[in-house]
C-alpha cells in the first residue's frame, strides 16, 4: 500500500502549468476583496444618510415634541 502512494506520488511531477491557475484565483480573490471595500465605502454612506430615531417625530419651529403617552384623552 505504502510503495503504491509512494509510486503515484513520484509520477506525478510537477510542471509550469501547474502554477498558472494559482495566479488567476489570486487575481479572483484580489478582484473580490477591491469590491467587497467599494461596497463597504457604499454601504456606511448609506448609514450616515439615515435618521438615528425615525419613529420620533422632529420637534417643529424650535418647540419641543410633546410625548404621546402623557397628552390627556
């Protein structure tokens, strides 16, 4: 069993090609992680653009907004 790995192992020998697909999926993997940080730089713009309470309404000319739960009935 041993000399049988042992055997296969020493007729497959590398070669040149070998390397080659080694570049392209490095160029793949840099291509994804250049648009993953584009789509980041997007995505916080988004962020900022967001109100930080957009259930409370905004106080209107200056006054400060009544609360609903102590209005009378």
């Amino acid at each position: 069993m041993t000399l049988g790995v042992l055997a296969a192992a020493a007729a497959s020998s590398s070669t040149s090609d070998d390397i080659g697909a080694g570049v392209i999926a490095f160029l793949i993997v840099a291509a994804m992680g250049v648009a993953l940080v584009f789509l980041l730089r997007s995505m916080n713009k988004q962020f900022r653009k967001i109100d930080a309470n957009p259930l409370e309404p905004a106080p209107a000319d200056g006054a400060e907004a009544k609360d609903p739960a102590q209005t009378p009935e």
